[in-house]
C-alpha cells in the first residue's frame, strides 16, 4: 500500500483526482488496495490528510512538487512485501527533508536519519513504514473514519 500525508490542506485538487463519493473505511480500504485506478482521502485527522491507494505505487506523486505547489508539508509512504520494498520522504514547502528507500536490502537516503529510523537497523519492514509515519504525522493501520474515494486521472501535480 502507498499513502501521501498532507498538512492542513486538502491535496485532491492538485492530484488532479475525479470524486466518485463516500464509503466507510473498510470499503474504502478494499477499493485503495484492490484497484490501481482509485485512492480513498480521510477527512482531517489530527491536522493531516491522508491519501491511499495502489495507484500511489504505480504512479508515484513528487512530493517536492507536490508540497511546493500545496505551500505545506507532504509526506508519502510505501510498502510491498512481495517486492520488498518500502519508502517514506518528507517535504515541506518544496524542500525534500527526508527520503529512505530498501529495495530488496539496496538503501537509498537523503536527509539525515531519525533515532527512529537508527533503531531498525539494517533490514526495514513494513511496520517500520507504519512507525515512521506514526512518528511524523499519522499511520493509518490506526484509523477507522468514512473516506472519500476517487478516480485517479493522474496523481502528480502539474508543476515540475
């Protein structure tokens, strides 16, 4: 699964996403992780707006871009067991903070590490994905709200 967490805004807009309607977050959670065309949007939770689905794997968001052009902060976080791979990136106002990436054991980063993220060692998992994201805004395994589900035109902003 992928997700954006985005400060105080609404980022559905700058995503370019088509709002098909509102689903309990079970349903929801089905339809981000079953289809590759539709994410689901939480209202605000603790200040942040989360954004799900398969989509964001297939078609990553530039979160630099993404957080420039919303003038907030966005984060994005990915998991996949199969492939081993996970990610988590940090931008805030167009800088990129933060960005860790293990594929198949290969780490890739920018930005410097959190006592945190010291503390998985050399293999990370896809509850350390889970933990970075409890740590910087909001993990979603934690949540049960009705979401707002959409269509997927594109999930990048049009900046570059």
């Amino acid at each position: 699964m992928a997700w954006l967490a985005v400060r105080d805004r609404d980022p559905a807009a700058a995503l370019g996403l088509t709002e098909l309607g509102e689903v309990d977050w079970r349903s929801g959670v089905d339809l981000a992780y079953f289809t590759d065309d539709r994410v689901i949007v939480t209202p605000q939770l603790d200040g942040w707006v989360l954004v799900l689905g398969m989509a964001l794997l297939k078609d990553r968001p530039d979160v630099t871009g993404l957080s420039a052009t919303l003038g907030t902060e966005v984060q994005f976080f990915s998991s996949h067991r199969g492939l081993q791979v996970y990610r988590w990136q940090r931008a805030r106002d167009g800088d990129l903070l933060r960005s860790f990436a293990s594929a198949e054991g290969e780490i890739d980063e920018l930005g410097e590490a959190s006592d945190l993220e010291r503390s998985f060692g050399e293999l990370v998992d896809d509850g350390d994905v889970h933990r970075v994201a409890a740590q910087w805004s909001v993990d979603p395994g934690t949540v049960n709200v009705p979401v707002r589900v959409f269509s997927t035109g594109t999930v990048r902003p049009d900046v570059r």
